[in-house]
C-alpha cells in the first residue's frame, strides 16, 4: 500500500469515526467502518486489494 494510500484511509477513518461518535445513530455503521480504515493503514494491508489485483505502491527499481 503506497503512503498516500495510507494517508486518505487514515482522514477517511477518522472523520468517519467522529461523525459516529458525535451524531449516533446510523453513522455507527461508518464508525466501524472507520476502524476498518484505520486497521488497514496501519498495517499496510488490505484484504481487498488482495483479491481484486490492486496495487497503489510503485515497482521497486534496483
């Protein structure tokens, strides 16, 4: 997962965990989602990347 990659899931997650904190309701929904988030960019993994082929992070060039 590139740095950026990382970077827009963190923000994501977090507004999306204080709107789920600060409005309730329906927006728990996205709070948990946020966490997912969050796990994922600090781990630099993502399950879902894995299955669909995706890669944000560049080749390496020796």
């Amino acid at each position: 997962m590139a740095f950026w990659d990382a970077i827009v899931r963190t923000v994501i997650g977090l507004i999306l965990i204080w709107l789920g904190i600060e409005k309730g309701g329906v927006f728990i929904i996205g709070e948990v989602v946020g966490f997912v988030l969050l796990i994922t960019a600090v781990t630099t993994f993502c399950p879902l990347y894995l299955i669909t082929g995706i890669k944000t992070k560049g080749e390496e060039t020796a």
